[in-house]
C-alpha cells in the first residue's frame, strides 16, 4: 500500500517503488506482446482460409516474433520477481 510506503526507510521505499515498477513494466510488456500475437494469429487464420499463403506467411512470422518477444519478457519478470526475498529481508531488519 502506497500508505504504508511512507512508514519506510527512504533507501528501502525506493527498491520497493523500483521492484513495484518493473514488475508492472514487464506485465504489461508481456500482455502487449501477447495481445499483438493473438492478432496476428487471427489473421493467419484469415489468410490462411483465404488462400493467400503469403500474407498468411507474413503474419506467422510476426506471430513467432511476439511470440518469442513475450518469451523474453516473461523471463525478465521472473529475474525482477527473484529479487524479491532479498527486499523481503531487508523489511524485517
């Protein structure tokens, strides 16, 4: 709570304000990049069922690349996420 952020020490308020950030950053960079893969996905399908193979082709491309984009997103969080017992210990100091 943003309440009980006041109550902190300034260093540990501003790791905590830090680690809040970029968790939030990457959830959103993750949703993006999951958004924009499900389009193009959909107009793969599209494509696909409309026989253009080259636009379908296209579009798979960019679908791998979001994809793969969220992949790396993802394994951002969980590094950020992995700092979080150190913060935790320094709370109950």
């Amino acid at each position: 709570n943003r309440e009980h952020l006041i109550l902190l020490p300034e260093e540990i308020r501003k790791e905590i304000r830090k680690f809040i950030t970029d968790c939030a950053l990457r959830r959103a960079e993750i949703l993006w990049r999951l958004q924009e893969f499900q389009r193009h996905y959909i107009l793969v399908d599209e494509f696909t069922k409309a026989g253009d193979t080259f636009q379908a082709g296209q579009h798979q491309q960019l679908c791998d690349s979001h994809l793969a984009d969220a992949h790396r997103s993802v394994d951002k969080l969980a590094r950020i996420i992995n700092g979080a017992p150190e913060i935790l210990n320094k709370l109950s100091t």
